[in-house]
C-alpha cells in the first residue's frame, strides 16, 4: 500500500512537470476592424468682398467698395444679397464715368451706386423671381422682372446666380445699376434752376437776379411760374427791359416777377379747370380756354405745361405778364 502510494505519487508529479514543459498553445486569430473614413471638410466660404477679389471678373466692382470705403460693411455680418455688375458692365459706361466716380470728391455719388446693388438679407435666385422689386440699401427700389426666362434687375440681366459666401450671396448682372435719374434730377432742380439750364429763359434768369428772386424761387415753395421764353421778353417795346433791369426800377420788376408766380402746384389738368389764379403779388390772372390753347389775360398763350421742378411747375408762355394799373 504504501509502495502503490508512491508511485501514484510519482506520477502526478511526473504530470505536473511534462505540463509546464509542453508549449503555449496559440491563440485563434481575430478579425481586424477597418479603419473608419476620414471626412473631406467642406470649404471655408469666403465673404463677399474676398468671394469677388478672388473671381477675377469683379476688378472693378472691388476697386470701388475700396474707394467708397464700403469694404468692412460688404465683409460684415449681414447678410447682404449684392447684384454684381462685372468689369464688362462697367466698361459699358460712357467713357470716363468710372475715372470720374473714383475720384473722392464723387464718393458720395458712387457710394449711393454702390449702395442700390445691395439688398439686405440673403435672396436665392429661387425667390428674387417671386418679387416685382426689392428695396435697395439704398432706400431705393429696384424691379425684377423675369421676361423668356431671364431675370433682369431695372435693365441689367442676371447672368450667374446663387454664389454663396459667409455673409450673403452674389447674383451677377451685365450691367450697372444707377439710382432713378429723376430722384437725383429733383433733389437740386429748382425752378431757377431748370430755367437756367433749359436756355429759353437767359432773360427771365437776369430778370429774376436783378430783383434778387433767385433765393427765394429756389425755395421749398411750391410754386407754379408762368415763365416767358427771351423772345418774349424781346417782344416789349423797345428799351422796357432795359429801364426795369436798372436798380431804381426794381420794385416795378419785383411787381411784374410776381405777377407770373401763383403759389402751389398747379399742373396744367388743374389749370384748364380755372377762370383766374392769384399770383404771389396779390393780383389775379384770367385764365381762358379756346379751341383747346389756354390763354392768361386773353392773349398771352400757354405753349409749353407741366416742366416739374423739385419745388414746383413751370409753364412756358409766349408773352410777358403785366400787372393791372
């Protein structure tokens, strides 16, 4: 018994030491995970000043922001929807125009341009064609209208669309956009200075300074001026003009000015409606109408109606005015 015990345990031993001996086994191999994909970013949009510095089509367009100095408010935040004319649109300007609109004595007038290309907010091609106008930065509108399937802002035509940038998007037009001519026109044309302009009147403008009107017709008004052409005044006898332009007769050619202005606005729809009008001296004028002429005190006769001044109307009469004794 005992030897049998020995040997049993001889051979547990013999076990244990054949099993530290043998190899490790090897473990199963494991499947390798591929690695995820990297994702490509989306490019940085630019704004709208480095969008149209970096296209190469819009030299000019950038050269006038600079002078304008309307560079940081076009890089801002926004968004700005910008109608951008290229350098072709501008070079379609009559000659000179761009010279003259750079120089810094115009940088208000080419920062209202500037200025009527911009709408706020950012308008995808997809809704600019769902509106009849759009008010301008500006203040003033411009109108869209879509004719053959072509979108044109006023007269000029969208030619790309929709580029996107940080702050806004860009259209692109094939032409410049001005403000309305006779917004700017009616901001300084006053009735003197149509008078002066128009070349007709050379003696009613001498008139009108001799008798220091001038202020006061350049006034906010509104007047309404019956205004005789030079060859009216030609029409006096001889040397009249020349006695009421003399100092010591300037009350009598206040009185005689006077007498061709009527305050307010009276178009000439307005006029034909009357039998007389009361002119800014005090004394009334006759108004008749015969065989579709009109004619103040029966027979000096209107010729010309309706020149819209900035502070009233003028109408062109084919003699001068004098007042009642």
């Amino acid at each position: 018994m005992k030897r049998f015990s020995m040997f049993t345990m001889l051979m547990v031993v013999t076990s244990l030491i054949l099993a530290a001996c043998a190899p490790a086994a090897t473990p199963a191999p494991t499947a390798t995970q591929a690695p995820e994909p990297t994702a490509t970013p989306e490019p940085m949009l630019k704004d709208i000043v480095d969008t149209a510095v970096a296209d190469g089509r819009f030299t000019t367009l950038v050269a006038a922001v600079g002078a304008a100095e309307l560079v940081d408010t076009l890089k801002g935040e926004g968004p700005f929807t910008v109608f951008a004319p290229t350098d072709d649109a501008f070079a379609a300007l009559p000659a000179g125009t761009v010279d003259e609109l750079l120089k810094p004595e115009n940088k208000q007038q080419l920062t209202d341009i500037l200025l009527y290309h911009v709408v706020s907010g950012k308008v995808m091609a997809a809704d600019v064609t769902a509106l009849t106008s759009a008010t301008t930065v500006l203040g003033k509108d411009v109108a869209i209208k879509v004719d053959m399937g072509n979108v044109y802002i006023n007269e000029a035509k969208v030619i790309i669309t929709d580029i996107e940038t940080s702050n806004g998007v860009i259209h692109v037009i094939d032409a410049v956009l001005l403000p309305p001519a006779e917004d700017a026109a009616m901001e300084t044309n006053t009735i003197v200075d149509i008078a002066v302009a128009d070349g007709r009147f050379t003696t009613l403008v001498a008139a009108l300074g001799a008798a220091e009107l001038v202020e006061t017709l350049s006034g906010e008004g509104p007047f309404t001026v019956f205004a005789p052409t030079d060859d009216a005044f030609a029409a006096l006898p001889a040397g009249t003009l020349d006695s009421l332009l003399l100092p010591e007769n300037k009350q009598q050619l206040t009185d005689i000015l006077l007498y061709h202005v009527v305050s307010g606005k009276v178009m000439a729809a307005d006029v034909v409606t009357l039998t007389s009008a009361t002119t800014v001296l005090g004394k009334d004028v006759t108004i008749t109408v015969k065989d579709g002429n009109v004619f103040l005190n029966d027979t000096v006769q209107v010729i010309i109606t309706d020149i819209e001044a900035s502070n009233g109307v003028i109408h062109v009469i084919d003699a001068v005015l004098l007042p009642p004794q």
